[in-house]
C-alpha cells in the first residue's frame, strides 16, 4: 500500500511496564483491551460496539460514561487495515510499525493485562533484530500532546503523517511552528506573573500598549 493511501494511528496500552511492551514487540502485535468481546468474531462496527457496550454497561468497575466515549476507539481499532502505520508510545521513546491483516484474539493476554484483542504487525527493527527506538526527544511539541492525551488507547494520527514518514526516512523533524514556539515561551512564565496581569487586558489593549482610553 501507498503510504499516501495509509491510515495512520497511535496504540498504546495504559500499562507501559516492560511486561506488557514485551508482548507488543515479542508477539509482533498491537492490542487493546475489551477482552470479554472478541473484535475478530465481527465484521459489522455497529454490532461489535453495540455488543462491547452491552457487555460492560452493567460493571460496576466500569463508568458507562467511559465506556460510551471509548466506541470510538473501539471503531478506530477495528478498521486498521493492512500497510496501515501504527506509532506505539512508551515512556522514553515511540516504536512504529506497518499493519499485517491477522486479527487476533488472545484469551490469556486478556486475563493478565486485559488485552486479548490484537492485531498482527511489523515493526521497525534495527538490524539486530531489536526494536528500533525513536526518541520522545526527537518529537514535535504537538505530536507528543497527541500522544499524551490521558486515557486514550488508540488514536487518530492522520494530522502527524508528515512527521511520522520523517522519521521512518530518517530525517530530522520539522523545525516547531511559530505557534509552538509561543507555547513553548509562556509555558517557561510562572503563573503568578500571569496572575499580575489585568483582567482586561484582552479588551483594552490598546490602553495599556499605547495610553489610549480604556473601552
């Protein structure tokens, strides 16, 4: 497949201990949770979230609020295709790999780390055979926020597909947007001097740039 014909996504399991990473890159998969459903049993999005909602709607360990913002995810996971990219963060670096076609479900990974549902694909490795690690440090300020959303497992990546092919080719990431840049700066301002600036200042900035009287 192209890669301008790929999808690209983020799959990461909550669980980042080296346990659990270790059947990412050992097994050559992605997975996520919902282990009481198998996803490879069906084919139609509508009735595999249907059946995951039913299935965890009633546990109490399970706020049906959440369970109701993860179908996205859900759906997400289910559509990767084959030569689809997949970027997998861990707490020092991201691996990245290409989508194979298998969808498994593997009932004892689902009674460890609750994360029978998985599917087959192919990592970037170095020649050794060993994970190739692409540093957090290498990363754009936005593509490491996309990768930081708290709680999220599978996401879309389509906006980051630029970067994502640099690294894969090896070259360096693009240098930060302007819009980074400023976020970067006020970020290094301790809150209490933006608490010493006045209330209406948005609204009469002119008066305070230039004397002129307030609105």
């Amino acid at each position: 497949m192209k890669t301008s014909q790929c999808t690209y996504y983020m799959v990461r399991p909550m669980d980042q201990s080296p346990t659990v990473l270790e059947l990412f890159f050992s097994k050559s998969v992605v997975a996520v949770g919902w282990s009481r459903v198998n996803f490879s049993q069906y084919d139609d999005l509508e009735k595999l979230i249907g059946k995951v909602q039913g299935e965890y709607r009633h546990d109490a360990s399970y706020d049906p609020r959440v369970v109701g913002r993860k179908k996205e995810e859900v759906k997400r996971f289910k559509s990767i295709k084959k030569g689809d990219k997949i970027v997998v963060p861990c707490p020092e670096y991201i691996a990245i790999a290409t989508a194979g076609s298998a969808e498994i479900y593997d009932d004892k990974a689902g009674e460890q780390f609750d994360l029978a549902n998985q599917r087959l694909v192919k990592y970037v490795r170095r020649k050794n055979g060993q994970i190739k690690e692409y540093p957090r440090s290498g990363l754009t300020e936005n593509f490491l926020k996309r990768l930081n959303v708290r709680g999220s497992t599978c996401r879309d990546l389509n906006d980051f597909r630029d970067e994502i092919l640099g690294l894969l080719s090896g070259k360096d990431a693009p240098p930060p947007s302007i819009e980074e840049e400023l976020d970067a700066l006020a970020r290094e301002i301790p809150q209490e001097e933006w608490d010493k600036l006045p209330r209406d200042l948005s609204t009469n900035l002119d008066h305070y740039l230039y004397g002129t009287a307030k609105k």
